[in-house]
DNA sequence: AAACTTTGCAACCGCAGTCCC
DNA sequence: GGGGACTGCGGTTGCAAAGTT
C-alpha cells in the first residue's frame, strides 16, 4: 500500500516562511519534481501542496484582485462551450488560475445565471411554472432564447420580450457565442477521451479553417480569421 | 453588541492520465 | 504490456470575513 504523501506533514493555511522558502526555491532551481521540492527546500508539505500553493498563490505572474466583465463574459463563453475544464478555461485568461476562475464560477457567475432562471449546466434557460409557455416560445434553433424575469420585462420592437438589466443583455448576447475557437474532427477513436491542445502543443493535424461555433443551432461555421491575437484551442472528440 | 448566516476563497482529496522501468 | 510513481485536474471542504438579524 502506497503510504499518502501528506502523511506526517503540515496541512492548513501557509505560513509567511513557508511561502518564502518555497518562492526562493523555485526562484533558484525552477519548478521541476514536486515530490523532492519540499525535502530540499527544507518545507514540511507534501509536493502535491507545494505545487498547488505555487500555482494558484506564489506565481509571480498571477493576476490577483476582481474580474473584469469581459473576463467574465469570456468565462461564460467558455464555459457553454467547454464545461467544467477550468484549467482550459483559466488557459485562456491570461494570469488567472484555474482554481481561482472555478471559485468564481462558483461563487458569482452560477448564482447569477441562476438568479436569472439559467441553468449554469447548459446555459440554456430553465422551465420555469408560471412563464415558461410564453417565454419559451421564443426560442428557436436561429435565435437566441429568451429568459429573465418577468419583474425586469420590457417589450422591444419585434414584440418580443425584451430586457432591461444589463447583465441580462450580456448573458443574453452571449447565448450567441461565436468564439475563435479552432475546432478538428473527428475522433481518431471514437472511444477516446476528448483531446485538446493550445498553441498546437500536441502533434495532431488541425483544420486550416477556423471554425467559429454558434450555441443557437449548435452548428460550427467556418471561415478564414486572419490576425489571431490569443492561442488557438483545439478539441478533438 | 452578540449571535447567526452567508460568502469568498485557499487548500485538500481522490481520481485519471502519463511516464518510466 | 503491466504496474508503480508522479502530475494535473476537478470536486469538495473548512474557515475567516462580511453581512444580517
């Protein structure tokens, strides 16, 4: 039986020293085998913790403090495409950390889409008695669905419901996602778990198109974008 | 002011994937 | 190819701070 790498070591909260010990450390020799780092920087934590005090706290290239909306909308997008791969998600935020993008997620964005009858599952709007036969009928494949609360209802001039909470508008644009997201099909086995990588990382042949994914009719579309300004994601399913 | 509740986030845990022998 | 070691990820927990009653 494999003895638990924590066994015997410091838990909890970490200390000002330790912090110190370990950013000096990495400083001087890189971030290499976790499992050896805390034996020689002289901490009494298992690598496992080390890694993740380094990854989300220590890092000098973290980004600390509010998200900014466009940091949220893009969290939103992501998410509706993505799920829950915080790590690919938090990829694509420069400075930001995994973790700290899912406590968000967690913490602000679900609540509010809830709060906003989404469910932050699907993004998609949830039945809701009482409104749903009026409001829902005006989803369709080829246009955006409609949601929010009847309380902040205004009617706009196509006679369909419209809304006057800005954080509705957002959301409600962003049920039009059309992100520059490189996507390759298909599967090279259609057991395999999804593949994906960023800047081309992984050795599997991409599209030359950018296919550009719109959630309304759940179609990918694809057309030459030129001037990519932030890495490409690659799905492979 | 005290008690209680809610919120935000750092940290832990377990699992899955990858590497290497 | 099998199995152990290691790493990384996502879900969950615990606790301090903030807010409410």
């Amino acid at each position: 039986m494999r003895k638990p790498c924590c066994e015997g070591k410091n838990k909890g909260a970490w200390t000002k020293q330790e912090d110190e010990k370990l950013t000096n450390y990495i400083r001087t020799h890189g971030e290499g085998c976790w499992r050896t780092l805390p034996k020689e920087a002289g901490l009494q934590r298992c690598g496992k913790s080390c890694r993740l005090r380094w990854i989300n706290y220590l890092r000098p290239d973290i980004k600390r403090g509010n998200f900014a909306q466009d940091e949220e909308d893009l969290i939103v997008k992501l998410h509706a495409l993505l799920g829950n791969r915080w790590s690919l998600i938090a990829g694509r935020l420069p400075g930001r950390t995994d973790n700290e993008v899912k406590n968000y997620w967690n913490s602000h964005i679900r609540r509010k889409l809830i709060k906003m009858g989404i469910d932050p599952n699907n993004h998609r709007p949830k039945t809701i008695p009482g409104f749903q036969n009026r409001r829902l009928e005006t989803i369709s494949p080829s246009k955006p669905p409609i949601y929010g609360d009847d309380d902040d209802e205004q009617v706009v001039s196509d006679g369909t419901s419209g809304f006057i909470n800005d954080d509705e508008k957002r959301l409600r644009t962003n049920c039009d996602i059309n992100l520059d997201l490189t996507i390759a099909f298909p599967s090279p086995s259609p057991s395999s778990s999804p593949k994906y990588s960023i800047n081309g990382e992984i050795k599997k042949k991409e599209l030359t198109n950018k296919s550009q994914y719109n959630m309304n009719n759940n179609k990918f579309s694809t057309k030459e974008v030129e001037g990519e300004s932030f890495p490409t994601l690659v799905l492979f399913r």
